[in-house]
C-alpha cells in the first residue's frame, strides 16, 4: 500500500509524525505521505519540519516517508502561489483539498489546482467532465477517497477519471490510526467505487509511479 495522502497533529491529526509512519510499516505500508492542511499562515512553520522528520525516520525504517502539505479552503487564486512556495520549501507532494461535498471549499478551487499543476487533487468531489479532462492533460492525479463523507463522490470521480483518462490514486486521508487501511480493504473502496480488479492495479502503479518519480 502507497498512501500519498494522510496528517499528523501538525494540522487535525492525533498522532506525530514518528507514530503515524511506525504505524503505516506495521499495516504493510510501502510509502506514506504527510500532507498536513496548510494556507499561507502555516505552510513556512509545517514543510520544514515534515522535511526533517521523513529525512530522520528514512534513514532508519523501512517504509518511505514522503513530506507534503495539503493546501486547504484557501482563496483559489492563491493555490498556485502556495504551491510552489510549499515545494521551494522541500514539499515532495502539494495536494490541494477539493470541492468535496461534505465541506464548503471555495468555487474554483478544483480548477485552479489542476491549472497550477498540483500533484493531487485531492476528494474533488462534483469535479466537471471539463475538469477532468484538463487534470489528463496537466498530469494531475484524481483522488479517490477512503476517508468517511469525502468517499460519497468516489463513485462520479471514478466513472469521469476512467473516461477521460485521468490518472487516479487511492488515498485514505488518515487523521487517526484507525483510519489506516489495508491493501484488502483499499480493493473495496474501488469495489465501492464501481472499479474492478484491473482499475485498483492500475491505481496502485500509478501510487508506484509517484514514488519512482520522487526518488
């Protein structure tokens, strides 16, 4: 299992750092990333740290830590500025909360991310077919959420991402240690989904992608 997409009490976790990873290896996760919620008051004070821990728990444990920051319900023409300031600060990953249907994130935002090359979008919700089609073409992953209320729209992401051609990634977005899952129960969230067997493969390589891409 390759998890892109999960946060620590640097944001609305409940566990550190040290303790979420330990706690991915233990569930038989390859790779975790840490993308706490960010906007421009904390992103300065989160990368860095991220940064230092997953450079001290990957010199000595076997599951890869990746530092990233989720940019959350900020004004959606400060996504691109953001991001790339998250990455100038050593952010691997820059995921972008979506247009979920449980939460009230700005209009646009989904656009704007894809427009400012976001790795992930993540729970993008009512994401348009327009969208979709445009997150292909910039290379954007399209999330596809364990994560309880955010998971209502995975079936409408799954069946515009298959379409069009998106790229789609399985995410739980951990917020506490049970919210960890395994490869079994990730299969059935794309059962869920309405993806088969060869649809979660794909996903799982495209996971696999990310991380080659990040070494």
């Amino acid at each position: 299992m390759i998890d892109l997409h999960t946060h620590t009490l640097f944001s609305d976790g409940e566990l550190l750092p040290s303790e979420l990873v330990r706690r991915a290896e233990m569930t038989g996760y390859e790779a975790v990333g840490l993308t706490d919620h960010a906007d421009s008051s904390n992103v300065e004070w989160i990368v860095p740290r991220l940064v230092q821990v997953c450079k001290d728990l990957n010199a000595h444990w076997k599951v890869r830590a990746i530092p990233g920051i989720e940019l959350t319900h900020i004004p959606p023409v400060m996504i691109g500025p953001l991001a790339e300031k998250a990455r100038a600060l050593g952010a691997l990953l820059v995921l972008v909360h979506g247009e979920t249907l449980v939460e009230p994130v700005p209009p646009m935002t989904n656009r704007m991310a894809i427009e400012a090359g976001v790795d992930i979008l993540a729970h993008p919700g009512l994401i348009t077919a327009e969208e979709v089609v445009l997150a292909r073409e910039k290379k954007v992953a399209l999330e596809i959420s364990a994560r309880k209320g955010h998971c209502l729209s995975n079936g409408h992401v799954a069946r515009l991402g298959e379409k069009y051609g998106a790229e789609l990634v399985l995410n739980t977005d951990s917020h506490s240690p049970d919210d960890l899952i395994s490869r079994e129960r990730a299969f059935k969230v794309a059962l869920g989904a309405g993806l088969g067997p060869d649809v979660f493969e794909k996903m799982l390589q495209n996971s696999r992608r990310f991380l080659a891409r990040l070494s």
